[in-house]
C-alpha cells in the first residue's frame, strides 16, 4: 500500500494514495458471489441463476462496487496505521483509475485537534455569593397555593395594578384597517406584568378603571412569530370589564401536608435548603462559563466543522422541541433558523470548544467516573424529585446514550472541582 499523508491544518489531513498492478479479481470475484445471492432472475430461483449471467448483466456495477469497497478498506486501514482520530466522513478527491491497472485519490479528513492549553494556574474567578431570603421562600410558598387561590372582584376603584388580572375585550387594527382575528379577544383574563403580551399593551392597561375604554398605539416586535405582524404599527381597543386578584389561602400544617410535608416548618426548613441548592447550582453554572470564556479567549486552535455542524443539529433539535411546545409550526421553525443561524452556529461552536477544553482537562486530572459515583448522584437526583434513586438508575441505564450522557456530565463536573482547586476564586 502506497500513501503519504499531509497537514492542510491541524484539524485537517490530507491522504494520498496510489497503487500500481492493480487487481480486483478477488474483490470482483466476491461481489459477484455476493450478487448472485440476493439476484432474483427470470428463469432461476433466487440466487442460482448462472455466476456469468450475473456477471454479463451487472459487470460494471460490480466492478465499481468493488474498486469502492477496495477504496474504503485502503483508507480504514491507513486511519488506523497513522492512528487518526476522524471526525465526521472523508470526502474523496482526484480519482485516476485505469482498469485492471492503477488507481489513484486523495481522501480530505478532519481529525480531532490536539488542545495544548496555556497555563491558566494565575486566573482569577468570583462566584457569586449564595443566599436565601425570606422572600425567596414566600415567592416558592405563593407557587404551591397558586392552584388553590381564589380569584375574587377588585371592589376598590384605584384602577388596575401591576400583579392584578384585567378581563378585557380587546381589538387590533393595523395601518391599512385590517383588524385579523390573532389581534382580537373577548372577555380575555390577562396578569398585569405578566408579559405575556407585546410591549406596551400590559403597561398601557395600568391605571384603568372598570367600564373604561382605551386605544393603545403599539409597534409589534421585529422578532414577533407571525411575519405579517413584525414591526407592524397597530392600534388596539381596549375595553376593561373587571379587575380581579388573587386571594390564596392561609397556609396550615394541614394545607402543607397535602403537599407531603410534615407542617409548616417542615416546608420551610425543606424548601430553604432546596433553593439554597438551586442558587449554587445557579452560581456554579454561571462561574463555569466564566471560566470556560476566558479559556476560549486565551487559547487558540483549529476545530473540525463537522464537529460544530454536528453540534449544531443538536442546538436545533433540542430548540425545535421547546419552540413547539410553545405553538412555533414547521415554517415559524424554518424563518427562526434562518434569522438567527450565525448565533445558533456561534453557540455550538462555543461548546464544541468548551468540551474539547474539559475533555482536555479531564485527561490531565485524570478524571474517571465510578459505578459508585454514578449511584451517588442517582442518589442526588432523587431528592426532591418525587422517584427513587432506583428508579433513576434504571432509567438512565436502560439507553446508553442517556447513560453516557450522565457520565460525561459527571465527569464535567469533577473536573470543575479538579480545575478550580487550581485557580484563585473568591
């Protein structure tokens, strides 16, 4: 086997090959076998019709079929001599074949790059400081009674505020008159503050008085779902037929154990370390990719784009599933890619090079991860979360792509902990 292998960068490889007396026999001969097998020619039952019909009939294709399945076994086992770690698929270039004699190509690879990362041991963090407030417990109280609170009449004739409900009927008109039917509602219960509607309307509504009539000038969002609607000047009518509140009710023991805790205290105590674990969760993500930036910014490499496309697909997938739960159709899908692709492409680059760095990292901590470990955080996972830490455990081991995803996760995080022991963070 004749070939030479060339630096385009150093994510890129170039590898050109050349043999001379070329013979095929064998491979032809054993695609012509293989032919014969799965061929269903008239007069023969499947597979016996004659070796020379089958060669008579289908001799060029197998012949390519051979010269590619010859490529594809030259090019594997150079990979694997040079020892290339190949990410994505060779494209195969400048193909010379003379038949029954020669054949030459070059096969363009992208390979993983070697990440040689600058010292790092004089960077400096701050994480940010994590407590928890009354209010923040008073604000998780105010979601459990949400479902058990009554929606009583604003008696008081002060107008609405922000935090009240308005039930209003409301009609847009645009510029040229049209008034469509997503622009209009009738007896619609709408949270001021809430914004839930486009800028300016739940604002406008404030200080409206039950039985008053408004007409609100509003520009829609250049990024609103609806083409027709972007950027568009419209006039909305409002009329306020009623302001309500919330009125939620006194939280007892008995009300907190139908929440499944022992009593009042029994939810605080319970919710405070629940919050206190989710605002350092919240600060050591956030202290992460504070670290994982200035990595980016101090060290420089090449990286495959096949690895950023790649990456890319899963940015969309996942967005895509959000954005649908939200009511985005196929075609609202499409025009949101396209508008924002350059920031879509940017994000999966940054985490393309984020896990090339604490893959990188990971190696040099040698950092592993344990069945014991991940029974731990099984363990973990189940606090609060309503499962067992079996029932966790069987379902992330039943998909080995959930299990691996759990474990690289994991061994992220172990890294984190190896860095920043190596770092100054106050």
């Amino acid at each position: 086997m004749t070939y030479s292998v060339n630096a385009i960068n150093t994510c890129t490889k170039k590898l050109t090959f050349s043999f001379e007396n070329l013979d095929l026999t064998t491979e032809i001969k054993a695609a012509l076998v293989k032919k014969q097998k799965a061929s269903n020619l008239k007069g023969f039952r499947k597979g016996k019709a004659p070796l020379g019909m089958v060669e008579q009939l289908f001799g060029p294709q197998i012949e390519t079929e051979a010269l590619n399945n010859f490529i594809q076994t030259k090019f594997y086992d150079a990979i694997t001599k040079e020892n290339l770690r190949v990410v994505g698929y060779p494209s195969f270039e400048n193909m010379q074949y003379e038949k029954g004699k020669s054949v030459s190509f070059d096969a363009m690879v992208e390979i993983f790059p070697e990440v040689d990362l600058k010292d790092y041991s004089h960077y400096e963090f701050k994480k940010e400081k994590v407590e928890v407030t009354a209010d923040d417990v008073t604000n998780m109280l105010k979601n459990y009674l949400g479902n058990k609170a009554e929606m009583l009449e604003v008696k008081t004739d002060t107008g609405v505020e922000k935090g009240q409900f308005a039930v209003v009927n409301f009609e847009g008109e645009k510029e040229n008159g049209d008034r469509p039917d997503e622009m209009k509602g009738s007896e619609h219960l709408l949270e001021i503050g809430s914004n839930t509607f486009i800028p300016g309307f739940e604002e406008g509504l404030v200080g409206m008085k039950k039985g008053e009539k408004k007409t609100l000038e509003l520009t829609f969002p250049e990024d609103y779902h609806l083409e027709e609607l972007k950027n568009a000047k419209v006039k909305f009518y409002v009329e306020l037929l009623e302001i309500k509140e919330k009125k939620l009710p006194d939280f007892t023991d008995e009300l907190a154990k139908e929440f499944g805790y022992e009593s009042v205290a029994d939810f605080e105590k319970k919710n405070t370390e629940g919050l206190k674990k989710q605002k350092e969760r919240q600060a050591s993500q956030k202290l992460h990719q504070q670290i994982l930036e200035k990595f980016i910014k101090e060290n420089s490499f090449e990286v495959p784009h096949a690895l950023i496309s790649q990456q890319e697909g899963h940015v969309k997938e996942d967005l895509s599933k959000n954005l649908k739960s939200q009511g985005f159709t196929d075609q609202m899908l499409e025009e949101y890619f396209v508008k924002w692709h350059k920031d879509l492409h940017a994000k999966a680059e940054f985490q393309v090079r984020s896990a090339l760095i604490l893959d990188q990292l990971a190696k040099k901590y040698q950092v592993e991860v344990s069945d014991a470990e991940l029974d731990a955080k099984f363990d973990e996972m189940a606090t609060g979360t309503g499962l067992t830490a079996d029932q966790l455990k069987k379902y992330y081991t039943s998909n080995q792509q959930i299990k691996d995803n759990l474990i690289y996760a994991t061994r992220e995080e172990k890294t984190f902990e190896k860095l920043l022991a190596d770092m100054k963070v106050s």
